[in-house]
C-alpha cells in the first residue's frame, strides 16, 4: 500500500489535484521537496525489507527459533 500511495501522490494529475478540498490543495502547494524525498526513501526502503523477509522466511524463522531460544533460557548453552 505504501508504494501505491507515494506513487499517487507524485504523480498526481491537475483533475485529481482539483478534487483536494482548499486545505489539501494549500498542503500540497507548500510540502517541502525534501519531506518527498525522505517519504520515498523510506517507501523503497521498507518496500526492499519486506520482499527481503519474504525471500529468506525459512533462515528468519530458524534464526528466531534460535535467538528465542537463547534468550528465553539464558542457562542454555
């Protein structure tokens, strides 16, 4: 939802631009470039980290099991 959403918003069209009620419009007209920037960043960053997690789901899940494991009995060697 996050990339659909920043990929909206950048290329937003002057009928959907129109559509904004006065407020939006004014939020738009002044956000900062860099506010931008930093959002996209942060989309493809989290965009990565998901596909990341989905792509080693069985070395996360035996990692988990052995931190859970580790830390849940610290006598555990």
């Amino acid at each position: 939802m996050g990339v659909l959403a920043f990929r909206g918003q950048i290329t937003m069209t002057e009928e959907a631009f129109a559509l904004l009620s006065s407020a939006e419009q004014e939020l738009f007209v002044h956000y900062p470039l860099w506010t931008t920037i930093v959002y996209g960043i942060a989309v493809i960053a989290g965009f990565l980290g998901a596909i990341i997690l989905l792509m080693n789901k069985k070395s996360s899940q035996i990692n988990f099991h052995t931190f859970t494991t580790h830390y849940s009995n610290p006598n555990a060697t």
